[in-house]
C-alpha cells in the first residue's frame, strides 16, 4: 500500500514537472511567435547597430539585402567597402539613436524613421561621422523581408559630420 501511494506521488511530481516543461516552451513558442514585424525590425536595427560599434563587418552586412541601392549610388559590395573603410580609419564608434519609429507598409515593406548621429575616434580627433547632437539626421531606411528576416535595401538621409568632412 505504501509503495502505491509512493509511485502515486512520483507520477505527480512527474505530470507537475511536464507540464512546467510545457509551458516554458509553449510561452518561448509563441513569443517568437507573436513577435510583430515591426519588431522584429527593430532587431535588425539594433542589431546592425550593434554590429558597427562592434566594428563586425560580417554582422553588419548579415542585416543588408543584396539588392540594396541608395541615393549614392552605393549596392551591397559598394556598402561593404564603405563600412570596410569606415572600420580601418576609425575607432570607438558610438551611434546615438534618439527616436525611431517603423511602419510595416501593405507591400510587405518595413520603413524605420531614426533621428540618429554617430561619433568616432578618427586618427587626430574624436568628433561625429554622421549628423551631430545638436542636429541629429534623420534618416530614412527601407526594408524588405527575404526569406524569413528582414533585410536592408535602401538608407537615405545619412549626412556626413564634421570629421568627414
């Protein structure tokens, strides 16, 4: 009898403990899920973001489409070469992003609004590649889903600062 009692209370502990089990992994299922696209848009950003303050070219261009074209004229191996550069002649890249607001468009399209600026080390002095505080850019960056992650096909509005210059 009480060995019966005894596996009634091991096969409890056992249902209890699956059950746990199965909501963790029901609640991580569905909040990957019922992520939205704006943000997982966001992601990319940040994680691109991320990715050039970490000066990890292969991070940043995982988040760029091979169909991107901006009002440079740059594509994808002219932006690699761009962010190539931007890693030899600088150091200590810090990107400041103040507001940023997406949109998810009917043609499958993600728009992302950044009012941003970004600073760097360069040879003799530290000072801001694009924008600057007082007058942060606003910039304007189209994407476009590819497969199952958003992907970056155009950046407009990114204004050289003052150490370009």
């Amino acid at each position: 009898m009480v060995e019966r009692e005894e596996e009634m209370m091991g096969g409890k502990k056992k249902f209890i403990l699956l059950l746990f089990v199965v909501g963790i992994f029901s609640f991580i299922l569905f909040k990957h899920i019922l992520v939205s696209d704006e943000e997982r848009i966001k992601r990319v950003l940040f994680d691109g973001k991320a990715a050039i303050e970490k000066e990890d070219l292969l991070g940043v261009m995982a988040h760029i489409s091979y169909h991107y074209r901006d009002e440079y004229g740059l594509n994808y191996l002219g932006a690699k070469s761009l962010f190539n550069w931007l890693f030899q002649e600088f150091d200590n890249i810090a990107i400041h992003v103040e507001r940023i607001n997406v949109e998810v468009t009917a043609k499958k399209k993600g728009k992302a609004t950044l009012h941003t600026w970004a600073t760097a080390r360069g040879r003799d002095r530290t000072g801001y590649i694009v924008g600057g505080a007082q007058r942060p850019c606003l910039v304007l960056i189209t994407l476009e889903k590819e497969r199952r992650s958003w992907r970056v096909i155009k950046a407009e509005g990114v204004v050289p600062g003052e150490i370009l210059l």
